[in-house]
C-alpha cells in the first residue's frame, strides 16, 4: 500500500530540559507536521509514503527536505517556491500540572500557504497511490491550501483512491469567515471520505450535530457517530478519548466501522504531548489496511502506537510494529539486550 498525505510542513523549536524560553537562549528543532508524523510512523511499519506539499526554495527549505528524506518519506511531490517562509512554532512543553505552550509563527506566510493550487501535479500524485489522507488544517489556513485540498479529494474519490480525512479543527486558525463558511468547506470533504479522525466535539461544535445530552458521553458521541455517518456517507470514523483518573491521565480510542467499539483505557506517562494524536492515525491506517486484522485489533494496535508516542521527545512518533505489538500482548520491559 502507498499512502500519500497533504501536509504543510513545519520547524518546532523546543528548549530542553522542560524550560520555558524565558530561561534559556538553546533551542532544539525537529521538522515536523502532521502528514510528516504520520508517514514517518507508516514508514517505519513498513508502507511506501509520500508528501505533497511546498517548501521555500532556500537553504531551509532544502534542510527540511534533507530531514524529511532521512525519516523515509518520498520526496516526489515536494514543490518548492520563492515564498521565503516555513511554518513554524515553540513548544514550552509543561510537567505536572503546568500545561504545554504551543506558540505559532509565519503560518500563513509559509512557502505552503502561498503554494497555487495548479503547482501541483494532484492527479499524477493521486493516481501513483492507493491512500490519500487530507489534514483538515489545510481548510483553515486560506483559500489556496482550501482549494488544494478539495480537488485533491475529488481526484481520490474520481479515481477510485480510499479518502483519509483527520478533522485537525483549530478555532483559533479560523480568523476570518464565519463557523458556517467553515462547516461548509468540511462538509465537502466529509462526503467524499471513507474514513474519517475525530471526536464529539468535532461532532457537536463544528457540524452542528445535536445529540441527547441526558445520555452518558459514550451514548453521546455513538449517537453523534451515527447521524455523521447517515448523513456524509463516512464509513469508519475514529478518534481518541482522554480522562483523569485518581490523577492519572487515562487513554483510550474508538471506532465506528461496522459497529461502534471502545479500546482498553490505558495510563499514560507522558513526556511530550505532541504527536500521540498523529501515531493514532498512524496505527488506524497501516491496521485496517492488514488482512484478516478484525477492528477490535485496530483498535488496539492504534491506541498503544498512541500510548508509545507520549513516551517520545518530539513530534514524530518513532516507533514500529514490534514494539507496539509488544504492548499489545502485555510485555512491559525495562531492559533489551
């Protein structure tokens, strides 16, 4: 299976040691994205990927690009473009009760952002892949990165390619038109998806899905789940959910395939926040495009890919399907020889 992903690229700068940058004046850079993340992950589980996406046609663009070949990812549909800028953003990451900062630059002044829809070979690009993911952020940003992303879904539905589609939605991106407009352009994908990440909210606040709210918030997001699933046509729809517990932060995942399913809830140790949600996608892919793999192991193979990643510094989910199966079957090792 070939799986390529529409993505903006990014640089996060992290300072080490959990500091804040009042600090410190060191700082670590990872290249990172969500469609990086995740084909990093696929790759390492053994899947062809690819990118497409733009880059600044200078030294960092061309380092990013480097980074980018080093994790696996194929770099055949990376443009570049005289826009000077990569999206990029600090991550203060928190400890305890001190939540993670995530602070944004130069996001819409990005090579990616300023990329024309018609620089892109879209229909070379579907046609040389059997799964096309979509980031959802890519509706947020502006009307270029909006039009490449609905043609791109059309040349997937038209050809006959499986549509992925990670809602990703981030009301603080949405500056300029209203929650209808926005709604709108979602709603367009979602009837052209056939597997879609998400949770309630999404469910709720973004399409306006009303719901019993006397019922429990299981009985909630099944119910949503189905009215989505009636109304867009989506065939599975995925997503995560996280609680505290007797002050333990508690993971699980869910499903709505054939039926609706629940993953075991797990604990998790958590010493970078970013990109757990990345790895989960990661796992739902490369797992429901195994054979004889039933959804309930999915299931299960995504949440502790998930579980893995939170235990990984940066955003790119390093990990691989020994050692998530490893999890899987209860083998908790401190110590390999």
């Amino acid at each position: 299976m070939k799986v390529l992903s529409y993505g903006e690229v990014n640089l996060r700068f992290s300072p080490p040691d959990y500091m804040l940058l009042e600090q410190t004046n060191q700082l670590t850079y990872q290249v990172t994205g969500t469609g990086v993340n995740l084909l990093t992950n696929l790759k390492s589980f053994g899947m062809e990927v690819s990118l497409l996406t733009s880059l600044p046609d200078n030294h960092v663009g061309k380092a990013a690009a480097a980074d980018i070949r080093k994790y696996g990812i194929q770099d055949d549909f990376i443009y570049f473009n005289q826009h000077h800028h990569i999206g990029s953003y600090f991550v203060e990451l928190g400890y305890g009760i001190r939540p993670t900062v995530v602070t944004y630059q130069n996001r819409l002044a990005s090579a990616f952002c300023q990329a024309n829809p018609e620089s892109y070979h879209l229909e070379e690009a579907v046609m040389a892949n059997d799964i096309i993911h979509i980031c959802g952020i890519t509706l947020l940003l502006n009307e270029k990165t909006r039009t490449t992303a609905l043609e791109l879904a059309d040349y997937a539905n038209r050809l006959g390619k499986k549509l992925y589609f990670d809602f990703n939605y981030r009301p603080s991106l949405n500056t300029e038109h209203s929650h209808e407009f926005i709604k709108a352009q979602y709603e367009k994908i979602l009837y052209k998806a056939d597997v879609v990440f998400g949770g309630i909210r999404d469910i709720k606040e973004l399409l306006d899905i009303s719901v019993n709210q006397e019922k429990s918030y299981g009985s909630q997001l099944e119910e949503g789940i189905q009215i989505l699933k009636q109304k867009y046509g989506v065939k599975t729809y995925v997503g995560t959910n996280r609680n505290d517990r007797d002050g333990k932060h508690m993971l699980s995942g869910f499903m709505d395939g054939e039926s609706f399913k629940t993953s075991q809830e797990w604990p998790v140790e958590i010493y970078d926040r970013i990109g757990a949600g990345d790895a989960y996608a990661a796992g739902i892919i490369y797992g429901l495009n195994q054979e004889k793999w039933s959804e309930e192991k999915v299931l299960e193979f995504a949440i502790c890919n998930a579980v893995l990643a939170h235990t990984i510094p940066g955003d790119v989910p390093y990990t691989n399907v020994e050692e998530v199966q490893s999890l899987m079957n209860g083998e908790r090792q401190t110590l390999i020889r």
